[in-house]
C-alpha cells in the first residue's frame, strides 16, 4: 500500500472567512423544525378546542395537551403535577441517552388521559369532582414561557455570536498559524513504560480487556469503545514515530488491538439503543447508523495500516462481530467503509447518527476520516462520493456564527443542545485530525480561532519553563466519566496547547514534567501514570504526536521503511523502544530487558542492508563487526542487562 494523497500545508491556505449574514438555521433542520412546529400548533389547536366545548374530563386532557401535567392541576391533584413534571425531566434524558424519543410525547400523552380520567373522581383534600379553572390561563402561560424561553435562548446565542463575525474575519484575513513541531524525540524511560504496558495490554489473553475501566457503555466515558480506540491511536503514533524501522512486534499488537475491538462487550450496548431508537431488534454494530462505532474504528484501522503496512483487515471477513445468540456480522476494512458511505447517503440530514436519532459532529467528522484514510491507504474515492454534501451539511446546518459547530443535532427535530459534555456545547474542531486531512482550509481557520485563546496562556506557561521542566503542581481534575480525578489531564491539555502553538520547548518540558509528578511506579494491569484508561490513552497520543501527528500519519500512508530495519528478535525477552533510520543508511536502535534486572542473550536480525558491505553495531558498552550476506541480511548476538543504545552504520574504511 501507497499513499495517493498529499499533505495539506495548512499555513499556505487562503483564510477561510465566516459568513457575513449567517442564517439561524439550515435548510434541513429549519424544514426538521417546522414540522415540529405543525405539529405542536395541530396538538395546541386540539386541546383548545377541547378546553373551550369540552366536558370536565376532556378540559382536563386538554389542559393537559397545553402544559405536560397542567391537567391534574386542574383537576386538583397538584401532586400528580409534580410527578409529571419530574417524568418530563426523566424522558428528556431517556431521549438523549438511550434514544427513547418517544418518551416525552408518552409522558405528555399519559398525563393528559390520566388528568381526565380522574376529572369526576376523588380529591385528596378537596371535594370530588373540584376543578381549578384558573389552572387553565396558567397552562397557557407556562406554555408560551416555556417557547419563549427557548426562542431568547437561541436568538440570544445566535445574536451575541454574529456580533463578533467583522471582527473575528479581520482577524483571520491577517492571523498567521506557527508550524507544526516535526522534530522527533528520543524516547526515555516513561516512554518505555507506557510502551511496555500497551504491549502487556495487547497481548493477554484474547479474550483480555483487563486495564479498561468498566461501567456503561452509552455515555459517560467508561464506553470500552473509546478506551480501545485511544490506545490503538497511540500505539499507531509510537509505531510510526519511533519504530518504522522495526515494524515486526508492533504490527502484531496493533493487529491484536483491531480485533479487540470486535468484542462483544465493547458493541454488545448497540442493540439496546437500535432497539430503543430505531425498533430495529438487529443487533449489527455496522449496518444502520452507530457512527460512533463504525467510523472510529474505520479511522483506527486507517491509522494502523498507515503505520504498518499490514493488510490483515483488507481480507474479507476479517472483522467479525458475534452475537450472543451466534449470529455472526463479517466485515473487513472495506466493507466498513462502504457501510459508513452509505450511511451517509442515507441521511437526510447529511450526518448520519451515533445514538439512533442524534448527530454528533464530532462522530461525523471521525467519519469522514474514516472515508479519507481508506481513500489514502487503497486509492479509492469514497470521501469524494459524499464530500460535497457532508461540507455542506457541516458548513449550513451545525455551524455557528462565530467558527464553532454544535456537538449535537436531532435528525428529526432539527434541534440542537448542550448535553454537557463539552463546554458551552460547541467547539471550533473536533475530530482527532480537526480537519486537516477533510477540510484543509477549515483547519486553518478553526486553529487560527483556538489560537486565540490558547496563544496567551502557553506563552505565560512557557516563561515559566526552567531547566527544561515545568514545575507546575496541577489540581486534579474530574475525568469524564466522573468516578474519579486526575492530575494527568491538565498535562494532556499543556501538552495539548503547546503543540498548537508550536511551542517545542514547552512541549518537552510538560512532557518531561508530567511523567514525574504523575508517575505511579506500577504496571499493567495497573497504569504506570495515574489516570484512566482513556486518560492515558489521549496523554500518549499527545506525547507521541511527533514528527507526525494522527492526522499528518493519515494524510501520509503507509511508507516502507527506508534503510536498515530489525527484522526479528526475542520481542518477549526484550524491549526496543526505538527503530529509526535518520539517514537512510544508519539504523538507531534502543533497547531493554523485558523484565527488570534480567540478562537475556538475544540475536538481532537485520535486514535491507547493502550486501557484501561492512556494518558495525556500536554505542553503550557493546561493539560488534559483520558483513552483509547477499541477502542484505545479517544477525548479531549480544547480551541485554540495561538500557542499551546502539547504531548500525556501515563500517569507516581505516
């Protein structure tokens, strides 16, 4: 495999502006909103013409159809009111969380029956059969505050953000964006460690997923999904960071990881929300949307193949899913990619759901990664078969007016919130490419954006940077599945906002720093730093995100390895921790015992050396001599009791 397709050089483009006079809403979701508009306005109409011509009973159930549970108010039962009240509260969440869009118009419906079948019976404390007639201009009332709240809200939002578009494209037709950091850094012990606990991870019992945090899977970060998808991420940054040259042991953990992923406890919560949201009883994770499964681990074997060159999961049926009661869903890599375009296509909206009815835009935006990276890796064109009306979806349905785009849209309502789970329920880019590879000119503009806020607090962090460490003490913070906290995740964002900026000394030092004021001292199944699984994956990638980044590592594809590589070794005895070639001539190798203050006698193997030439492996105590057979192969036997750094270079003529 070869990539097809260029690096974008996102400091060259031209300065994509916000528009002048931004519309509230797109045309999809503004038609999604008018209908729901109708239909309120048909159901408000009905129960006016039931409170004005109607008996007791039907009073009550319109009243009710004006205000969830305003009927029993009317009917005197206050109590009921509230315990509707509380119902809604629980049906909006149900309807988040688990898809049941049902659940509101279900409450609203059974508190209106409920009000009007109680209209002529029993009162706790005042006469059978009393009413409130008042109750009904206070359900009127609720019910336009109610709306007229949500309008201000919106227009409100909408108003305060357009107000900033002059000078935010003032901004952007002069905002310069520094360069991205390339130079590679030579691994130390941490990244040892974290290495070490990814292969220990890798590599248990097929069936092993012990190191993840478990809870739910439908929301609150201990989905196994996301934990697998950000370990994958890092181990592909490390295989093409620091390892290009010893590709071997890697490629077969990073294999491992795929097929992790294919475990039924990690897809298994996808029946209950198809169930829930769709009446689909299928429980196939790939099929109809879960773009939030589908896409990741697109964009996860993209990122692998773009490491390692494998082609494991090009075979057909190399993914299968199986179902508790056996049914067994195979795919590959490639029939993945068609699911996810077709789902796509499929969608009115243009994205395409996570949950059955809601529309993440950072899960379509690892969606069209998902498409790009195949493209890349296997030069086809699936992202340019739905580019044009996924843009256009991004651009006129969730963007806002000042550069950022809601996290969340209902494919039936049109509606859009903030679910919490990011601040203020918008951002500038999302995504692990942040629209780099998709959309170069929109990966500007969003960076220039961010840059203005993170510019200033990474220069105040960066003056405080001494002796090439940052001695900062960092209050723990929350993780997001809100079981626990860790002073690892303020280190990820430094880390995080330095490599934006370009800032390569604070880069180093939040790196160096972190791994001392967060280090555990333990291993896998333990973590050697103290944070979650997802935490540690996301600190990983951000430490191994140079010279090449997840988005710059799918923009490249798989490259063959240029210059000597490592072929073989006892992996399980020993750890290489580093495999480059910096010349196309040389080999850097590092390596260490497996197990602590072990001594294990081992043969390197080597390969794509020029034959019949004189090679030496020299550096930390250790000189070796040999010639190349005609193979271009040559194997060298040493002894690893500490951390060794060597070189193989072709031997200087005396």
């Amino acid at each position: 495999m070869t990539a097809t397709i260029d690096h974008h050089d996102l400091a060259a483009t031209e300065p994509l502006l916000l528009p002048e006079r931004p519309a509230r809403i797109g045309p999809t979701s503004r038609r999604l909103l008018a209908r729901l508009v109708v239909g309120l306005a048909v159901w408000f109409a009905v129960g006016s013409v039931l409170i004005a011509v109607g008996s007791t009973a039907w009073r009550a159930f319109g009243t009710s159809m004006i205000f969830p549970g305003a009927g029993f108010l009317y009917v005197a039962w206050p109590v009921l009111t509230l315990v509707t009240l509380v119902a809604v509260v629980i049906a909006l969440v149900l309807w988040w969380g688990v898809s049941a869009h049902f659940a509101i118009p279900l409450v609203w419906l059974a508190s209106a029956a409920g009000a009007a079948l109680l209209a002529d019976g029993p009162r706790l404390v005042v006469d059978r059969g009393t009413t409130w007639g008042w109750v009904v201009p206070l359900a009127y009332a609720g019910a336009v505050a109610t709306l007229g709240w949500m309008v201000w809200r919106i227009e409100s939002a909408y108003r305060r953000k357009a107000a900033k578009v002059p000078e935010l494209n003032e901004y952007l037709r002069s905002a310069t964006l520094p360069a991205p950091i390339t130079s590679r850094r030579a691994p130390d012990e941490m990244d040892a460690e974290l290495l070490r606990w990814c292969y220990d991870f890798a590599f248990q019992p097929e069936d092993g997923l012990d190191g993840l945090d478990w809870g739910e899977q439908f929301h609150g970060g201990t989905q196994l999904r996301y934990q697998m998808n950000s370990l994958t991420w890092a181990m592909s940054l490390y295989a093409a960071n620091h390892l290009p040259n010893a590709p071997g042991h890697i490629t077969r953990a990073l294999e491992t990881m795929v097929r992790k992923h294919t475990d039924l406890r990690v897809w298994k919560y996808w029946h209950a929300l198809n169930l829930i949201g769709n009446f689909d009883p299928n429980p196939d994770p790939i099929r109809r949307d879960n773009i939030m499964f589908s896409a990741f681990l697109g964009d996860v074997i993209n990122c692998v193949e773009a490491a390692t060159g494998t082609e494991v999961f090009d075979q057909p049926g190399s993914l299968e899913f199986v179902w508790s009661d056996g049914r067994t869903f195979s795919y590959d890599h490639h029939t993945l990619t068609e699911a996810v375009r077709r789902n796509f296509e499929r969608s009115s909206l243009g994205f395409f759901p996570c949950e059955p009815g809601w529309s993440f835009t950072v899960c379509n935006v690892m969606g069209a990664q998902a498409l790009y990276g195949h493209d890349v890796v296997h030069g086809t064109d699936t992202w340019e078969q739905v580019r044009e009306r996924w843009q256009h979806t991004l651009d006129h349905e969730y963007l806002t007016p000042d550069g950022s785009y809601a996290h969340i849209r209902s494919n039936h309502i049109g509606v859009s919130w903030d679910t919490g789970e990011v601040p203020g329920g918008h951002y500038f880019a999302n995504g692990t490419h942040r629209f780099a590879d998709i959309l170069p000119a929109h990966a500007r503009r969003a960076k220039a954006l961010e840059l203005r806020g993170a510019a200033p607090k990474m220069g105040a962090l960066s003056s405080m940077v001494h002796d090439g460490r940052l001695d900062l003490d960092l209050p723990p913070e929350l993780e997001r599945h809100r079981t626990r906290t860790s002073k690892l995740l303020p280190w990820v964002k430094i880390i995080g906002g330095a490599r934006l900026v370009g800032d390569e000394r604070l880069v180093d030092a939040a790196i160096r720093s972190s791994a001392e004021k967060c280090a555990t001292g333990e291993r896998w199944p333990n973590r050697p730093l103290d944070a979650s699984a997802s935490g540690l994956g996301s600190y990983m990638i951000v430490r191994w995100s140079a010279p090449l980044d997840l988005a710059g590592l799918a923009m490249r594809g798989f490259v063959d390895p240029v210059g000597p590589v490592l072929a073989d070794t006892a992996w399980d005895d020993v750890l290489v921790t580093e495999a480059v070639s910096p010349d196309g001539d040389s080999l850097r190798l590092a390596l260490q015992p497996r197990i602590d203050d072990a001594a294990v006698r081992i043969t390197l193997w080597f390969g794509q050396l020029r034959p019949g030439v004189a090679y030496t492996l020299a550096g930390t105590g250790e000189a070796h001599s040999f010639v190349a057979g005609d193979d271009g192969a040559a194997a060298v036997e040493l002894t690893v009791d500490r951390t060794l750094v060597l070189v193989l270079a072709e031997a200087v003529a005396p």
